[in-house]
C-alpha cells in the first residue's frame, strides 16, 4: 500500500467536526441484523465535516466499493441512491459532533489495463475495511463485505473481505471479517 493513499484517506477523516452521516442504497432493500448497530447496504455511507465530505461507497465506474473525500454522488456518478435516514437512529445522532480520532484501514489493490487489455504493472489501492474510533469512544467498522447468511439464527457467517459485494456498517459491534476465503478440499 502506498503511504500517500493512506495519509490521503486519514487527513479527509481524522480531527473534524462530523456535522451529518447518511446511509444510502442503491436498491430497495437492505439488511439489519440489530437495528441499532449492524447493517448490510447496497450503497454506501457519507460523513459531512461542514462543507467538506468523504464517502466510502459503490463506485459505478471502478464496480467495486471505494472511498473519496467528497459526497457520495462523485463515486455512484448518475445511479439512484436513496437515503436511508440514518440520523434517526440513535447511536448514529450522537456521533453528530464527535471527530473521528482514528482510522485503521485494510486495503485492496486492483491493476489498470491498457489499451490491449493488459494489467499495467502499477497496484492502485483502494480501502476495503474501515475501523474508526470517535472522540465520544464509539467505534464503527466499515467494510465491503461477501458473507453467508444464517437464516435459523438470523445472522452472517463466514464474513470475509470483498471489494464487490456489500457495505457492512457495524457500530460498537465489530464482525469477524476473513480476509479470504478459506475452503477445505
């Protein structure tokens, strides 16, 4: 990874006044597996510090999950989201105010292609695990995730990282993420 991506990522995010976060969706439904601490979107999530924003969402032009210091429409560009209300919830309000004072981030790399179709032979990076402490001592895990799902229990299983799949949002309840699949032959 390189350092300039990550002094980048920390700099859009660390020791500003959070003034709003919203959840958005790309389709009509999402999952929750406890209604005030852990979500699975098709979208992503958008932190406002004033005028100032950062995202970490569905790219439609990369179709993978990425991050940008704007709002969330420079990364889904002319695909419908909608907003899911986050504010109401409670744990999300009372992060209005807070500065994010950490971030530990677990990247991803792809390779451009040439005009031939070719891998070029420079890594891009691109975030696929978020852990972000706040100045009140919550917690939020960020993740492009791919899971089973445990419809006796009700819950994921076997959740690794996956820039291609869904965007787990956890609050003060961190998920297990593999970094790849493990399968037994």
């Amino acid at each position: 990874m390189n350092i300039t991506e990550e002094t980048q990522l920390k700099q859009a995010l660390l020791n500003k006044e959070i003034t709003g976060i919203e959840f958005y969706n790309l389709g009509k439904g999402y999952m929750v597996f406890d209604e005030d601490h852990v979500w699975l979107i098709n979208g992503g999530i958008e932190f406002t510090f004033g005028d100032a924003a950062f995202s970490f969402a569905w790219s439609s032009e990369k179709e993978f999950y990425d991050s940008l210091p704007q709002k969330i429409n420079a990364l889904t560009n002319e695909l419908e989201v909608k907003e899911l209300e986050a504010i109401n919830i409670p744990g999300i309000k009372e992060l209005t105010g807070t500065k994010i004072t950490e971030a530990e981030i677990t990247w991803n790399f792809y390779f451009d292609l040439d005009e031939n179709f070719e891998p070029t032979e420079e890594k891009q990076y691109m975030p696929m695990g978020l852990m972000l402490s706040f100045s009140n001592g919550s917690k939020m895990q960020l993740a492009a995730v791919n899971y089973e799902l445990d419809t006796e229990n009700k819950k994921m299983d076997n959740v690794i990282f996956d820039s291609t799949g869904e965007l787990l949002i956890a609050l003060n309840h961190p998920v297990e993420i593999k970094l790849e699949e493990v399968t037994e032959e």
